[in-house]
C-alpha cells in the first residue's frame, strides 16, 4: 500500500508512505482528522480497498435480520442468515429496527458491512469509537476471523483503540510518520542498569511541563506511557514530559506499587480497577482515576500481575 | 455492465420495506387516489380532468418516491457503501426504478377505476402511462442525484412539477397571442391530454401514435440523461 506525499498549505501534510503489508495482517495509524481524510481520499480503487468511513449511517427501518439477507443477496454470498446472525451474536435482536437499536447496537451493525466486503483490504475509520466494550469485544472477533484472509488498516485517534486490534501501528503527526513500539517485551533483550544502590531513596520524579519543574510523589501518578521515545507521565488526567528511561522509572517505581505492565507502560497498581480482557491474546487494565484511562497489558506480564496481585 | 437480477432483486425488496415503513413519503400513494375521487363527479364537462389528475400524480408520486429513494441513501452514505459491493449503478436504479414503476402502475390503475375514464385504445392507454412513469421516473433521479438529504429531494420536486406541470398548461393558455408557446404543445402533459381526449369516433392510428411517440421520445432523453448523470455524479464522490 502506497501514499503519495501530500501538501496543503504549501505544509506537507501527509509524507510518502510505503507500507509493506503481509496477509492476514492489521495495521493502524494514529493519526488526526485532517490526515485521515487525505489518506483515505487516496484509496480510490474498489476493487481493492473497501472503505468504512466514520459517517457511514444504515436503512435505519429495516430489522437487523432484514438488513442481513439484503447484504447476503446484494453481496451474492451463499450463507444462511440465521447462521450469521449466530456468528454475529445478533439472535436477541433479530426483528429489532434498526433505529431502535441502542447507538452502540446500532454502529456495531453498521460495522457488520466490513464483513460482506469482497475486496482484499479493509479500511476502517474509527471502528471502535462508538462502541461499548462487549460490542468491541464482538467486532474484534469478527475482525479477527476476517484477517485470515484479508488485511486490515485502521485509521484512528486513539491509541487505545489500535491497540485493540493492529499488529503493528504507526503515527502520522507533524513530525512524520513512525512506527510505535507495542512488541511483547519477552522478545526484547531487557538492558538492565545494575543501579549503583543509592542510600538515600529518591522519592520524587521530576517532570517538566512549559519549562516549569514539577515534581511528584509517585503516589500521585497514574501511569507512565512512552511515545515515540519520549516518556509522558500521567496524572489527575494531566500529563507531564519526564526526562527518565522507562527502565530507570520502573526501577525507582518498583518499591511504591508500580508495575511494567507493558512494554512501553507503567502503570500504578493502586489506582488499577479492573483487567479487561479483550480476546484470549489481548487484555487492558482500567484505572480508577478521574478520566477513564486504559492502558495495555502484554499477555507476558499478565501471569506476573496475577501473581502480584495474588489472584 | 454487469446487470445481476439477483442484486437488482435485494434492492428492490430492501427499498419496498423502507418505503413502506417511511410514512411521510408513503402517503402520497393515497394522493392520486383522493384526487380521482374528488374529480370523478366533472366527467366529460370538465375537458382534460383526468389528464390533470395523472400528470399530478406522476410528478407527487413518481418523481417524488424516486428522488427520495435516491436521496435518502446518500444522505445515509449507504449508496457510497452499495457502489463498494459487487451491485452496479444499473443494478441499483434498476432495482429501485422498478419499485417506483410498480407502485405508480398500481396506484394509477385503482386512481382510472375510481375515476370510471374509459380509454379509447386500452393499449395506447397503457402504452402511454408507462412510458410517462418511465420519463417521470427520470426525472426524479435526476432529482435525487442533485440533493443530499431526504428534505431537499421533496423541494426539488416542486421545479418538476413547474417545469412538467404548471408551464405547458399556462402556456397553451397564452399560445394564441403569443406563437412561440405552441413549442409547449410538445411537452409530454399536453400530448398525454391529447391523447386522453380523442374520441370514440374520429380516432385513426395515426392520432394515437403521434402523442404515443413524442411521449416515448421525452422517457428515452430523460432516462439516457439521468443513467448518464448519475454515473458522473457517483465517480465523483
């Protein structure tokens, strides 16, 4: 897949991009409004993209069975709509219009469309957005069944969201387009820095924010992230720059109830409310903070945070 | 292009469930109806009432349920969505065409019983009401393709029912003082009225079929015209 570069404003927008994408795998892009337009503007070919777009609305008079047998016939497949409305997990809501859906209800069958597309890859904008967590779970299996035939890129502004479901996922700012780094840790060769032991025990991480110095103590933090190599520290929903290593924090963290959840997460296990589990390979935790922050788990470090836990 | 039946048949039975249930576009099936009901009681004193009450219909009804149809799935991105599927753009106007077709044949059928008009030539008769629901339904995707939502597709009906409707009628009113409105004489309403009009007994082929061909000629333009539009105005989305 193909992007050519992009200027608005006399500004590039949208750099040449050249992605390389295997079968059956899920890429996505964190990316804002503006971008994702252009981007999906350049994938005119129907024969080979099918896109979903973010204002993709359904025949909201018909019920969710009738809708089915209309995308069964006008995509000419041969399966039995009963059978997919099994797979879809839609049997309670089989005569429902679709107007009197919940909205959540309501996007997941929208969403459905996805299914019937012929094309070898697929575009979504937004998938998970409307969303609530156990209509995501279900798109995500389903997702997850289409892949291993097809590829799938997912457009979004939302981390979270393209952790979900993508294999690999890149950034598209201002500064250009960079793969993050969401591999499992156990692959990486961990550089532990044998710290010299201090005497004195540091008990606060500086942070810096508009050239001020703020300090917290780490009971105060909600999680630490790192994005494209620099480290964001969260809390009370704010966030702040930190000029430390995730390695070094983890390390000084390690003592006040931290834990490495993620390879490029910390997350304080005091403000830890509830493990979501997305799919048998894929889990978040829920913070129990003023916002609603989730952050990833590996599914390596989910056995260590059990154990932690004692659960 | 690749015409598929089986395609052309989910949209249409998808469309007939949308249409049916959407109320507010449904009730003008009663219209042509209700007016063939109020206007039996002229009869022959009132020259051209029937012709009236068809060519109101065809405007309210045809044209109206096609630039709705049309409409209402763009408003919905569902059309953009449709052209991704194996359907093509003939698939979908033929499957929602034959829709509108059907409803108005039926429709305007119940509306000639009501109105007890009994045709000179019944094939001349029903040869010229279906290629009018054919030109009208033209008309209404050409409609429906230049208005986004549901809202403005019922607005534009009102320049169709000008430019079909209300214009030849005035016109012939001024022909004679003013010649250059005898060209109106040609728009499909007025030859429709003349053909309605000819009598048991100075009627020859020849009378019926001259209405008959300038009519088939208006459905033919207008139908080339709106397949033409339509696929220019969908490559552009």
């Amino acid at each position: 897949m193909q992007f050519q570069p992009m200027y608005y404003d006399g500004e590039l927008i949208v750099p040449k991009i050249e992605l390389n994408m295997r079968s059956s795998q899920s890429i996505g892009i964190i990316t804002d409004l503006k971008r994702k337009q252009f981007l999906m503007n350049q994938l005119v070919n129907h024969s080979q993209y099918y896109l979903f777009r973010a204002g993709q609305s359904e025949y909201m008079r018909l019920t969710v069975e009738e809708l089915i047998t209309f995308l069964i016939k006008v995509t000419e497949r041969n399966e039995h709509v009963d059978l997919l409305m099994d797979y879809f997990s839609l049997k309670e809501e089989r005569k429902v219009k679709i107007k009197d859906l919940s909205s959540s209800k309501r996007m997941y069958v929208t969403l459905l469309r996805v299914f019937f597309a012929h094309q070898p890859t697929l575009v979504l904008e937004e998938p998970y957005f409307y969303l609530e967590e156990q209509d995501r779970r279900q798109f995500k299996r389903i997702l997850d069944d289409l892949l291993k035939e097809k590829q799938v890129l997912i457009l979004t502004s939302n981390l979270e969201d393209a952790l979900i479901s993508c294999d690999a996922i890149y950034r598209l700012n201002e500064f250009g387009f960079h793969q993050l780094d969401i591999r499992d840790s156990e692959e990486d060769k961990h550089e532990v820095l044998k710290q010299d032991e201090a005497n004195i025990t540091l008990q606060k991480i500086s942070t810096k924010r508009n050239d001020k110095m703020i300090l917290f103590n780490p009971p105060e933090i909600d999680f630490i992230e790192s994005i494209d190599g620099s480290i964001l520290v969260h809390a009370g929903g704010e966030n702040y720059d930190c000029a430390l290593t995730l390695t070094e924090l983890e390390q000084r963290l390690l003592n006040f109830g931290f834990f490495r959840c993620h390879r490029s997460y910390i997350v304080n296990l005091q403000k830890v409310r509830e493990i979501i589990t997305w799919t048998k390979n894929s889990y978040s935790l829920r913070l129990n903070t003023g916002k609603d922050a989730v952050v990833p788990l590996s599914r390596s470090k989910l056995h260590e945070l059990k154990a932690l836990l004692n659960i | 292009m690749s015409i598929s039946l089986k395609r052309a048949g989910a949209i249409f039975v998808k469309d007939y469930k949308e249409f049916s249930r959407n109320y507010a576009v449904s009730i003008m099936l009663i219209f042509p109806i209700i007016f063939a009901f109020l206007l039996r009681g002229t009869g022959p004193s009132l020259v051209g009432a029937f012709g009236l009450v068809l060519n109101i219909s065809f405007v309210i009804l045809t044209s109206f349920a096609q630039a709705c149809l049309i409409a209402e799935e763009k408003e919905r991105n569902t059309l953009r969505s449709l052209m991704m599927t194996p359907a093509t753009t003939m698939d979908v106007l033929i499957g929602k065409s034959s829709l509108v077709f059907v409803m108005s044949a039926v429709v305007l059928a119940i509306a000639t019983y009501i109105y007890g008009y009994e045709p000179v030539g019944i094939w001349a008769f029903v040869a010229a009401i279906m290629f009018s629901i054919i030109l009208y339904t033209a008309a209404g995707t050409i409609c429906g393709l230049f208005s986004k939502t549901l809202l403005e597709a019922s607005l534009s009906i009102i320049p169709v029912s000008i430019v079909f409707t209300g214009a030849p009628y005035a016109g012939m009113l001024l022909a004679d003082d003013f010649p250059i409105f005898k060209v109106l004489e040609y728009a499909p309403n007025i030859q429709l009225v003349r053909l309605l009009n000819i009598s048991n007994t100075a009627s020859t082929t020849g009378d019926l079929l001259k209405p008959l061909l300038i009519i088939l000629a208006w459905a033919v333009v207008l139908t080339i015209v709106s397949v033409v539009l339509y696929q220019r105005r969908l490559k552009d989305e």
